[in-house]
C-alpha cells in the first residue's frame, strides 16, 4: 500500500487527520474531538509538521517548533523542540521515525539551530538519534502531620500575602509574565506560549477527565507577584477522618520567601492529609522549607529533558561559566550533524568556542555532549559509566568545575 512522508509545507498536508494521527498515538482517543480540532487549528503555532499517510490516514507523526530554553547563566537560548512523536501500532519499527527525525534534524542544522530538546516517552528511543538526558524531575509526597507545621499557620505579614481560589482569567493575565521572571532561574526551564496558559486554566475544551484546578498566588510585601500554584484536592474521608490529598500541578515562585509560602499554603488547608507533586527538581527546595524535611518522600525519579547538539560552537559560547577553564572536545556524532574538534575557553566574563587542530581532552558522541551541556550531570560520572574517554589526565574533572551548576537542570512542563 502506498505510504508517503508528507510535511505540512506539502500541498494538500491534512492537518486535522495529523492530529488525529497524534490522539490516537498517544492512546488518547481515537480521534480528536471537533472543538479540540478547531481550537488548536486556530489557536496553535503549529510549527513543522511531518506526518506519513497511507489512504489518507495518518500512521505516524512528527512535530518541531522554536523554543527559548534557560541555559546555565541565567539566560536562554533558541532551541528546536521536539513533540508530537507516534507511530501506528501496525507501522511500528519499519524506519518511520528515523527517517522522519533525521530529516528534521537535518534541516533544522541547515537552518543555523545550535541544539534541539524533547521529553522522551521511553529510555530507549532517542539516544541514537544524538539526543542524552540533560535535566530530572522528581516526584514527591509529603505527609502533613509529619510536616511539623503549626496547625494554625497563617503567612506573616512582613512576608507578604497569599490569595487563595483567584480566578483562573488572572492566572492568564499575570501568569505569563511572572513566568518569565521564573524560567530564567531555573537551567532547563522553556518558554511557555500564550496557549499554554488557556489550556491551564480551561479556556480551550479538554478532555473530559479535566478538572478546574485551584489557584493560589503570592504577593510581596510591596504587593509584586513572586509565586502562583495550581492544584486539585480530592475530598477523601476515612472513618471520619479528613484523609484528603492535594496534588499540586505547577508551582512557579521567584523568591524563597514565596516558594515556602505557597507550599505551606496548600499543606494548610484542613482536609488536606497528604501533598503530592509529581513534577519537581530532584533537589527541590520543598524538603527544606519544611520544619520537618524528611516529612518529604521521593516517590520518583525520572530523566526528563533530552538534549541534542547541533552546533557545537554556538551552543558552548551562549552558556554561562561560573570560573576559567579550557577543554578541547572531540565530538563524535551517528548523524555527522555536530562532529568536529572543539576548543572551549570558557569563564565568568564569557566563553569562546570553535574548531581547532590542538589535542583532545575528552572524546564523547553528541548525546553525552547533550547530557552535559546544562551541567546537570558531572563529566567524571559519564567516564565512569564509560560515556566518554578521557584524552588527558584528569581532563573530566576540568570539565567538572567548568561546566557544573550549583542547582540542578530542570523542565517544569511537559512539551
Ligand atoms: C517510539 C516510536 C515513535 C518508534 O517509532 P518507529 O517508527 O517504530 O521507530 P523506527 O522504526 O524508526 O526505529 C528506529 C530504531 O529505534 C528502535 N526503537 C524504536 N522504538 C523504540 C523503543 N520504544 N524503545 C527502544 N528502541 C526503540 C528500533 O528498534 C530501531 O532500532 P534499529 O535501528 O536498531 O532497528 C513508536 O514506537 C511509538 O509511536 N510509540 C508510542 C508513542 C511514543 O512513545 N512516542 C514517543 C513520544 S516521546
């Protein structure tokens, strides 16, 4: 039967059946509802679409649009992020994803992008394609009665004041630019687009098992927004006994002061027994805040963000460095997009980066440049586990202080 690799530059692309395509891969639904169609057509930078269609049905999918992606410095940087993969059950491992990614990958390099992300279903998929696990996220549970938080705790004033239940339409009014001030804290953290914040607070139709979240922000003693928190509470009773769990979705907080007040806002509430939040840093402050830490459990721990080199120069230059160093990488790479020997001389004023013919300190492929890149995980622990050769003496352990970070990489949304 004829199949055929289309892209939404393609004449003629169907892009309704793409989504389609999309719900069904990700064993939503069979199809995608026609207000979600006609919100997404119309609401959606759709980026760059790929799709293979046989009969006019889409079997498999491929989305990539641009990104802002915070990189160690407190600054961000153009990325091509990656969404939106499926393959039909019945089309599965015949190449449909290689040859897509590889086209994609291979224009977006043509095209000048330094790095390209995604958020990986499995473990097993992307690391042929250049692509290594850069940040982590972390699931936590936290028991309120081990908490050791006053029963009748209330925020002092010198600290500012919390509005519980605010309206989702102030969410999407000062979210967005709160936000901003958030991601570039956090290496690891990308943009937002202005949808984001609809689909969040239930402005565009959802599937049905969406529930209207509660939302609680945090103003400053001087009355600026420094936090906001959405979560859902079930109304859990056992013998009597409040034995509710409150599930905290997102929670963005530019100051210590405000990242405390609002966890302890929701372990406030009454009925609440128990939080869970499933999409932190595994160094989360949370723990910490707490008068007891270990009231706190890591119920998970998962690697998160994928990245991957493209232009190796580019993307060592626009990061921040926290002291001196010099580094001569060799770069391998299964596709041939980012090879290439690479002088890195690099400190808190600014780095330089480009080819040179002077001797390796490191050899490494394109996904272990891609773990390093945000400093998240230490090079020595890549020579350990074999995912890079060590050229010259105690070479990894430059690369240790060069490229480490003092918090750990993190992406707070699914994209
Ligand atoms: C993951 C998925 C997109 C792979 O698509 P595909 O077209 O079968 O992939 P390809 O045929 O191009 O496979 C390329 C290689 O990756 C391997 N591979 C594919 N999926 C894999 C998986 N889930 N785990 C491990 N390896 C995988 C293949 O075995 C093949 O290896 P080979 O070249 O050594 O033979 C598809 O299985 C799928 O749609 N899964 C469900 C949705 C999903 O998880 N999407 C990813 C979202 S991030």
């Amino acid at each position: 039967m004829d199949l055929q690799i289309r892209t939404s530059t393609d004449a003629g692309f169907d892009t309704e059946e793409w989504l389609h395509g999309v719900t069904r891969g990700f064993l939503r639904a069979p199809r995608m509802s026609a207000a979600e169609v006609s919100e997404w057509l119309t609401r959606s930078d759709p980026g760059r679409l790929r799709g293979a269609f046989t009969d006019g049905r889409c079997v498999a999918t491929y989305r990539s649009f641009d990104q802002r992606l915070t990189v160690p410095g407190g600054t961000d940087v153009p990325a091509h992020a990656v969404t939106g993969v499926t393959v039909s059950p019945g089309h599965r491992r015949r190449g449909l994803l290689t040859r897509m990614m590889t086209a994609d990958l291979a224009e977006a390099k043509e095209g000048g992008e330094m790095l390209s992300t995604l958020v990986a279903a499995e473990h097993g998929i992307y690391g042929r394609f250049g692509y290594g696990p850069a940040g982590a996220s972390a699931a936590y549970t936290v028991e309120r009665a081990e908490a050791g938080l006053a029963a009748n705790w209330t925020l002092p004033a010198e600290e500012g004041v919390l509005d519980f239940y605010v309206d989702g339409s102030l969410v999407r009014t000062e979210g967005p630019e709160l936000f901003e001030r958030f991601r570039l804290l956090h290496p690891g953290a990308v943009d937002r687009p202005a949808r984001w914040w609809s689909v969040a607070t239930g402005e565009v139709p959802r599937d049905p098992a969406w529930r209207e979240p509660w939302f609680v922000v945090h103003r400053d003693a001087d009355g600026t927004l420094q936090g906001m928190a959405s979560f859902t509470t079930d109304r859990q009773w056992d013998r009597g006994v409040p034995d509710g769990t409150a599930t905290v979705h997102w929670l963005v907080a530019t100051t210590p002061t405000a990242e405390r007040a609002l966890w302890r806002s929701v372990l406030s509430m009454d009925w609440v027994r128990r939080l869970k939040a499933d999409q932190l840093p595994p160094d989360a402050l949370l723990p910490e805040l707490l008068p007891n830490p270990r009231a706190a459990r890591v119920t998970e721990t998962n690697d998160f963000l994928w990245l991957r080199p493209l232009d190796v120069p580019a993307m060592l230059r626009s990061r921040g460095y926290a002291v001196e160093g010099e580094l001569v990488l060799e770069v391998t790479d299964p596709l041939g997009l980012a090879a290439g020997r690479f002088l890195l001389t690099a400190g808190p004023d600014g780095a330089d980066c480009a080819t040179t013919t002077r001797a390796a300190d490191l050899t490494l492929d394109a996904s272990a440049l891609g773990t390093l890149y945000l400093g998240d995980r230490p090079a020595s622990r890549l020579l350990t586990l074999g995912r890079l050769a060590e050229e010259t003496p105690g070479a990894a352990h430059r690369a240790d202080l060069l490229l480490g970070t003092h918090r750990r990489a993190w992406t707070p949304d699914v994209f």
